[in-house]
C-alpha cells in the first residue's frame, strides 16, 4: 500500500491523539511538580494541559498552552492523568 504525504500527516497526527500507557513513575514525578507548582503559586487558578518530563531525570515543566514540542527523551503527561488521583 502506497500512502501520499497528506496520509502520512493524518496519520501521525491521529496517533498523537491515541492514549498513551505511561510508567506510573513518570505520571507520579509530574504529579509532584504540579504539586509543587500550586504550592509555590496558589494564586494562579489557570490549569495546565499537562506536564512535559524527561523519561530519565523526570525533570519537566507545565505546559499551559498549545501541543509540546518533545525532545526524544521527554513525553507528555497530560493534566487528566496527574488529576485523577489527586482528587
């Protein structure tokens, strides 16, 4: 089968949209830093899309805006995932 450039796009594009299965250590390391983002801002209400996290070091950083841009050793958690066990 022979797949144009435009199918390829709508492709990648359709799997970025599939949920992912992540390492519960990662989904726990962004926990903490959203955790620890509200404590240090708790005056800010405006809600993250997600947590960008280095798969290795599990630094990251709150995403608020827009689809991440990725380095290959980072992934993105999104904020329904960190939430759904704070609650």
């Amino acid at each position: 089968m022979v797949y144009t450039t435009q199918q390829r796009i709508e492709n990648r594009n359709d799997r970025m949209d599939l949920p992912l299965l992540l390492d519960p250590a990662l989904i726990r390391a962004a926990r903490q830093i959203y955790r620890t983002y509200s404590e240090v801002h708790p005056q800010r209400l405006q809600r993250p899309l997600g947590v960008a996290i280095h798969r290795y070091t599990y630094r990251g950083k709150l995403i608020f805006s827009g689809k991440p841009v990725l380095l290959p050793q980072e992934c993105f958690v999104p904020f329904s995932q960190i939430e759904s066990e704070i609650y």
